[in-house]
C-alpha cells in the first residue's frame, strides 16, 4: 500500500513500507525514492535518516503491469536488531541497529 508523505511530512515521495521495532519503542519507514528513516513513539521530531544508504530506481520489473518499480519494498527488523530493507534494485541489505 502506498501511503501519502503529508502523513508524515518526513519524505519527499510516497511511502512503500512500514515496520515496528520488536520492542515497539520505534518504528521505520522506506519510501519509493529509497530513502530509510527511524522514529521514535516518544518524540516523532527525533529520527534517523539512512539516506544514501537506501535502495534506488530501477527498470527491473517496467515489463510488469504498473512500469517501473521505485524505492524500498519491503522492511523488517528482526530479534536480533538488524533492519533488513529489500529495494525495487534487486537488492537486500542488512544493517546492525546499535539502539532502537
């Protein structure tokens, strides 16, 4: 699902993925520019930004129904705390959160 960014105000393009923390103190969110962000329930002022770090366009998928896909897919954050994000690139990356 695609949610609009003025729901936030925090990404320039729409939102493709959401996802709670296990210890549901934070929360994350991926756009379909690729951007990854971290928030937190207390103060939704106090985030973290992957930036750079995100997942890109790509022409992958343009020959599927709907064009290109764009941005990140998919995010989740396991027991662990690793955040996994998979992009509309192709790739899965897999980060070492050091506090949620």
């Amino acid at each position: 699902a695609v949610v609009s960014t003025q729901s936030t105000g925090a990404h320039d393009s729409a939102l493709r993925s959401i996802c709670l923390s296990p210890d549901e103190e934070s929360y994350f969110t991926g756009s379909a520019e690729g951007d990854i962000k971290s928030w937190s329930f207390g103060n939704t002022a106090d985030h973290y930004s992957f930036g750079a770090e995100g997942h890109k366009s790509t022409k992958l998928f343009s020959n599927l129904p709907g064009g290109s896909l764009k941005g990140v897919m998919k995010l989740q954050v396991d027991s662990t705390n690793h955040l996994i994000s998979c992009g509309a690139d192709g790739e899965v990356k897999l980060r070492r959160l050091t506090t949620l």
